[in-house]
C-alpha cells in the first residue's frame, strides 16, 4: 500500500507490515481450511496453496457460500484454538457450545 498525505513515514511502515501479517494469516487459513481446492486459479489448486495476493478475497468469497451453521462451527473451533486448545479439544469444545444451543452440530447429518 502507498503511503497516504497524511500519514508519517512510521505510520506508513506500520500499515504495511499489518497488512502484510494479515495477507499471512488469511493465506494460512485459506491453506488449513484447503479452500484453495475450490479456487477457478489452477495455479493453487496445482501448488495446494492458496498463490492470490490478496487472499482475504479468497476467503470471503468461501465464507459467503458456507453455510451459517458450519460458519458458526467455524468460529467456535477458532475461539478454542486461540485459547489455546488442541484441534480435538477445539472440536469437542465447539461441538458441545452448538448442541447445547441448538441441539444438533452441522455434521448431525453426514
């Protein structure tokens, strides 16, 4: 990103290292969650990467198809991880906080 008229030399630097951690961190997600699997670019499905340079994109654009409850199971189990359970505590965690909302888990019916 360019430095804006307003912004100082430092506060310039900052936006572009947040933004680059965020591109990281969304390129992560994208990768574990392996949407680039479903991405029309045949450059990350042959890489088993995601290889856009804005992968935000890739995953709104995969989160708006998903639906609510598998996004809801979704930020349960990121919750969990970020409070630093494994991935099967995450599971469990966010599959009791469903059924003890809703009475089923997305994956009820598989």
């Amino acid at each position: 990103m360019a430095k804006l008229d307003w912004q100082t030399p430092e506060q310039a630097q900052w936006q572009a290292d947040y933004e680059a951690r965020r591109a990281r961190q969304h390129r992560s997600l994208v990768d574990r969650l392996e949407i680039w699997s479903f991405c029309p670019r045949k450059g990350c499905q042959r890489q088993k990467s995601c290889g856009h340079e804005q992968p935000s994109l890739c995953l709104n654009a995969f989160f708006a198809t998903m639906p609510e409850e598998v996004k809801q199971y979704v930020r349960l189990v990121v919750d969990a991880r970020t409070g630093g359970a494994s991935p099967a505590e995450a599971d469990r965690i966010a599959c009791e906080r469903m059924i003890a909302v809703d009475g089923r888990t997305p994956f009820d019916d598989l």
